[in-house]
C-alpha cells in the first residue's frame, strides 16, 4: 500500500479514521479545559500537569492486568465500550464542587481503560490495512492526531476565553459519545484475533515474552523514555504560559504533523531506518532553551521545530511490527502505547515537581537534558548489541 488514496478506498478505514478524530479532539480539549481548572483552582504547576496527563499513570497497572484483552476482545465492542466511558467519567468531572482528591480518582480511572485502547485500536489497524500498510495508516494516524490536536487545542483556548472549564468539559464529553456512535455504526464486527479469556496470567505471560527479545526490548525503551521526557516539557506548557498554553500546544501538534507527513510519506525506507536517533535528538534539543525563558513566539517556534522529532517513533514501531509475530501485534502495539503514556504521565509528574522548586523554564530544560542523555545511551547500547558483520572471503 503506497498512496493515500488506495488507504482511505480501503473498507473500515474511512470510519474508523473519523471517529478516532473525533476522540482527539474530545480529549485536546477535555485536557486543556481541566488542567486550566486545576491551575486556577490551586496555583499549582505540579496539579495542573499531573490532572492533564495523570490518566497516564494508570497506564502501567492497566498494562500489567488488562493487556491481554487488546488481542481477545471483540475490536468493535472493546472500543465503543472504552468511548462511553470516556464521556461518562469526563462528565463526571465536569459537576461543580467536586474534590481535587476525588477528581484525581475520575483521571486514574480514565487512565486504567484507555491502557486497554491502545492494543485494540492499533492491533484493528493492521487487520484492517494488514501489516504492510501498516506504516502509511499510522502515519495517517499520527497526522490527524496532530491536526485534530491543533483544532482542539485552538478551539479549546478559545471556548476557555469565553466559557468555563466545566462547560468545556462537557463538550468533551458529547465529543466522546460520538465517538462511540462512529464506533458501533462504522465497524463491522470481528472475532478476537487470539484465542482463549483475558486475563492477568496471560498478561504478564505475554508481556514477558515480549520483554525477552533484546532488540525488542531496546525498541520499547526507545519509543518510551525519550518521547516521555520531552512530553514532561510539554505538560508545563500552562504554568509557563497560563494565557497562552493553547497556542503552545497547537505548535507542538503542527511540528508533530510535518514530521509525520515527512517520515510516512516523503523519506524513502532505506533513509528512514535510520532516522531514529537524529529525530530523538531533535525532539529534545529546542528544549534546552527555554532556561533563558524565551517570549511566547520564539517560544512557539522551538516547540513546533522539536515537535518534529515525534517522527521518530514511526520509525520504532516500523521496527517493533518486524519483530513481533502477527497474533501478537495488538498486545505489543498496546504495551508500546501503555508504556510511552505510563513514562508521559511520570515525566508529567517529576517536570511539574522541578517547576515547583525552580522555575517551569529550567524544569523543561532539564526534562530535555535527560531525553538526550538517554538516546545517546540507547543508541550506545544498540550499536553494542548488533551482530559483526563477518567479512566476505573475495576469490583470488
């Protein structure tokens, strides 16, 4: 599969594209519209990054009991069900007087079932284009991810200068529902693509299976650590800018876009393996000035110039897909995805710490210093681990 037009002729797809931008946008501006709440409501940078990225906390305990399902469920079913719950919990969180404590409670819930989401939806994605349009389809993926982010960003910044964050919320939460609707009505119904009940044995039997392969391994730790880092900078985007997060955040999801468009479509696949290092590296490097505290539009050119460096995990999961076996391919996409959002919500949590000791400028710097610090040392350990090549007898 080659071109853009033979993907979106391909049954399912069209549909399945639509709604899942549909639950972008739900969650963009969900997001914005509650870590704006919590910011006005406690002044705090470290609450504020925490209520936008905590669901990704929940990531690690959903992926060490739930993962199992992403290959056992019925595609259809598992994903209308995870998009009402998802506009069932961000309702809930939208009724005035709620506690913080109780609303942190709401988020890690959210977290717990979107773990689930991530193995289904991409485990469908390569029954639907199979494994070869695999790449091209996410990197469709990744694009709506990435305008739909900069809709829902700039509509949420928007909606926030003239409704309340709990209006907002709401909005999220019809968005959510429709989803599920797009879900149940543009899907056909599929059995599971592996046999056998889903369970926390077959979980963990499954997750140790993957972990074993070295190579493998060093892609999950690629495609968690450095992309979580620098997510860490973005979460303080509303505490560095509190009237313009909305605009940070739309830059982040245009650089994401070009990088994207780049790494899918336009490089070629013998140049594209080994992007993934100068991509990672990309993604970190803008950061390392915002110590100086840079103003809002040279602040928005870094974040957009370093946002390109998402193209990177195209590149990783390319390489995950080749070794992983195709029964596998949902459980392994899921743990890649739980994985990155666990290290995104904990990258959350530890640069909105910082920014409460420093300043969120110096925090993002340094959450930007790790993220390359440690694609130089999986780079490292990969060149290490690669097999010599053996030289060729040449004939006299």
């Amino acid at each position: 599969m080659r071109s853009y037009r033979e993907l979106f002729r391909t049954p399912e797809f069209t549909p399945f594209f639509l709604a899942s931008a549909t639950h972008t946008v739900g969650q963009t501006i969900g997001g914005l519209a509650l870590g704006t709440l919590v910011f006005r409501a406690t002044d705090s940078p470290l609450l504020s990054a925490v209520s936008m990225f905590g669901p990704q906390l929940a990531q690690v305990l959903g992926a060490s009991l739930l993962l199992s399902g992403a290959d056992r469920l019925r595609p259809r079913t598992a994903l209308t069900g995870i998009a009402l719950a998802f506009a069932a919990s961000t309702a809930l969180l939208a009724l005035p007087g709620l506690p913080i404590g109780a609303l942190f409670g709401v988020v890690l819930l959210q977290g717990l079932v979107a773990s689930l989401g991530g193995g289904v939806r991409w485990g469908l994605l390569t029954e639907i284009l199979s494994k070869d349009g695999y790449l091209l389809g996410r990197s469709v993926f990744n694009m709506l991810s990435g305008l739909m982010q900069i809709t829902g960003f700039a509509t949420g910044g928007a909606l926030l200068t003239f409704l309340s964050p709990r209006v907002c919320l709401l909005l999220a939460a019809a968005l959510y529902a429709t989803t599920a609707l797009g879900m149940r009505l543009g899907l056909t119904e599929r059995p599971p693509r592996a046999s056998g009940r889903p369970s926390v044995s077959a979980t963990w039997r499954t997750n140790a299976l993957l972990w074993s392969d070295r190579p493998r391994r060093l892609t999950y730790l690629g495609l968690w650590l450095p992309n979580g880092l620098v997510v860490g900078c973005e979460s303080l985007y509303v505490s560095y800018a509190p009237h313009a997060a909305g605009a940070l955040f739309a830059c982040g999801a245009l650089g994401m876009f070009a990088g994207d468009v780049t790494v899918g479509r336009l490089v070629p696949t013998a140049v594209r393996r080994r992007l993934a290092t100068p991509l990672l590296l990309l993604l970190a490097g803008p950061y390392l000035f915002f110590v100086l505290r840079p103003a809002l539009p040279l602040a928005a050119v870094a974040v957009t110039l370093a946002s390109v460096g998402f193209g990177a995990s195209l590149v990783q999961q390319e390489r995950l897909m080749a070794l992983t076996p195709d029964e596998l391919s949902g459980h392994a996409l899921g743990l890649h995805s739980s994985g990155m959002l666990t290290m995104q919500g904990v990258a959350a949590a530890l640069a909105g710490s910082v920014a409460q000791l420093t300043s969120p400028g110096t925090a993002m710097t340094l959450m930007a210093a790790a993220s390359g610090g440690v694609t130089v040392a999986l780079a490292t350990a990969a060149r290490r681990g690669a097999p010599e090549r053996v030289p060729v007898p040449q004939e006299s």
